[in-house]
C-alpha cells in the first residue's frame, strides 16, 4: 500500500519521486546548455512554485545566465480562478535582447503563462521559451508550445517540490498526487 501524506484536510500519495526528478532535471539542463551556448541568457523563474525546480535546474546548465524571478498567481486551494494576477514583476532592461527561458512548475490552463509571454514580448527579448516540470496537456485552454517538458501529467491535482495545496506541502521532496477517494 502506498505511503498516505496528509496536507492540510487531504490526503496524497508518491507519483513522481526525488531520483526521477533529480535525473530529468539532468536532462532538460543538458539539452537548454545545448541550445544556448554562446547567448546572452536570462532564466525567469515563476514563483512561487518554481523555485525548487529552478535551483535544481539552473545548477544543471552549464553556461553563464542571469537569473530572476516573477510571481503570477492563478491559484486559490485546488482550483485555478480563471484569472491571473502579477505580482512580483521584472525591468525591461534585464529583458531586451536577451534569450528568456521561463521556469515554471506546472502549466495545467495555460493562462499564466500567456500572461507572462504577453508581458515579456513587449520588452523585446530575442526569444522566449518555456521549461516547465510538468504539462497537463488535457487541461490546457489556451494553445501554446512547452519548448521542455519534464513530465506530462494527467489533469490531477498534484504537490511537492515547490507545488502547494493552499501554500502547504512546498517542502515535500518528491512529487505527490490527491488520492483517489
């Protein structure tokens, strides 16, 4: 039987563990070193909940990079609003010209990452792309590309790892789904 973690009033159990994680942030470092050796390189990390992949990730990419960070939020308990709010944002001068990479824990909708391309664009970066931990491709509303997927995910409400339930279960090493009832 499957270990049961209890956050808050409900109960999670082991779906993508620390070695898995460990080994595709491996991965993903090797082939984002690949592509962008030789640019000018600044990596945008989501916060909250990207901020243990990022530390991970960016350890992974051997090249120089300036690293910043912008708070979205979509969230309320187990639930996206439908809505995206900036919270923490970035200067167009740390932007213009420069490679963007996006680092986010999970795009699921789709809504917050438009908000953020949207808000990039405008600043004139030379690129924008996106590496994301996971992809729930069936809840995604708004077309758009993920350039590097970690895992894709079915549309479960998954924590851990920087992933919340109502700001808890951040500090869960590996990656837990909401049991099934």
């Amino acid at each position: 039987m499957a270990k049961v973690t209890k956050v808050l009033d409900k109960e999670f159990v082991p779906f993508i563990g620390k070695e898995q994680i460990a080994e595709r942030n491996r991965q993903l470092g090797a082939e984002i070193t690949k592509e962008y050796q030789g640019k000018d390189v600044l990596m945008i990390s989501v916060l909250n909940g990207s901020f243990m992949f990022a530390s991970d990730l960016v350890k992974e990419i051997d090249l120089p990079m300036d690293l910043s960070f912008v708070k979205y939020a979509s969230y309320e308990g187990t639930e996206s609003t439908g809505k995206v709010k900036q919270l923490i944002g970035f200067n167009a001068q740390a932007v213009k010209g420069k490679h963007i990479v996006i680092i986010e824990d999970i795009v699921d909708t789709g809504r917050t990452m438009q908000a953020l391309i949207k808000d990039l664009e405008v600043m004139e970066p030379a690129s924008v792309k996106v590496v994301s931990l996971l992809f729930k491709p069936e809840a995604l509303k708004i077309p758009m590309t993920i350039d590097y997927v970690g895992f894709e995910i079915d549309p479960k409400f998954v924590v851990g790892y920087g992933l919340d339930y109502d700001g808890f279960g951040r500090n869960i090493p590996e990656i837990l789904v909401l049991k099934d009832i």
